[in-house]
C-alpha cells in the first residue's frame, strides 16, 4: 500500500474510500494497468530479497461501523495475488545475546612478610 501512495498510483483519499467498503477492490482505482502493478510487485519483492527483508503478512479489514470484513485489492479475488498485495517487508531483527556479567575475580592471598 505504502508503495502505491509513495509512486502516486493511488491518492490517501481512495485508499480510505476502499477502507471503508466503499471501494470493492483496490485495483479499481489504481493509475496504471495490471501489467504495470504485476511488475512493479516482482521488482519489490526482488529488491526486498535481495536486502533480506522478512516477508510479514497484514490482513487489510474494514474500517467503519459492521462488521470488520477482508479487503480485497484485486477483481478476481485469486488468493496468490491478494497475499502478494498484503504482504509488507520488514527488517529481521538480530537477536541481541545480554551481555555476561564480569564474574569478578577472587583476591589473591598475598604473602605480607612483617
């Protein structure tokens, strides 16, 4: 969704008419053909992977009084490309090993000669 937004295929105002059901599917109102949405998805995903970015899936509902109901982003509802339009990547994070505590050493008798 962000993707769209930044290149300007889809203004905030549709994307809150499609939020609200008022839109039955996102790709009703994008700029731009299916050819150019299945490419620039491929190139996305291509990029995302070569950064290593983890794949996160979002579940897009309705905002709005009802029932909270699946947004569709595509007209026929395949679910190989609705996944592909809700799936957002993310940093994976390294899991940060705490820090073991300095176990203190013990005193070493010393031999005071008197």
């Amino acid at each position: 969704m962000d993707l769209f937004l930044t290149m300007e295929k889809i203004t905030p105002k549709l994307v809150e008419e499609w939020r609200f059901r008022r839109i039955p599917y996102l790709e009703r109102v994008l700029h731009g053909n299916l050819n150019q949405f299945s490419f620039i998805m491929k190139e996305f995903r291509k990029v995302a992977t070569e950064l290593n970015l983890k794949p996160s899936y979002t579940a897009y509902k309705s905002w709005g009084k009802g029932p909270k109901r699946l947004l569709r982003f595509t007209k026929s509802g395949n679910e190989h490309v609705e996944r592909s339009y809700s799936t957002h990547f993310v940093k994976t994070v390294k899991p940060t090993v705490p820090a073991v505590p300095a176990v203190p050493a013990e005193p070493v008798a010393s031999a005071v000669s008197e």
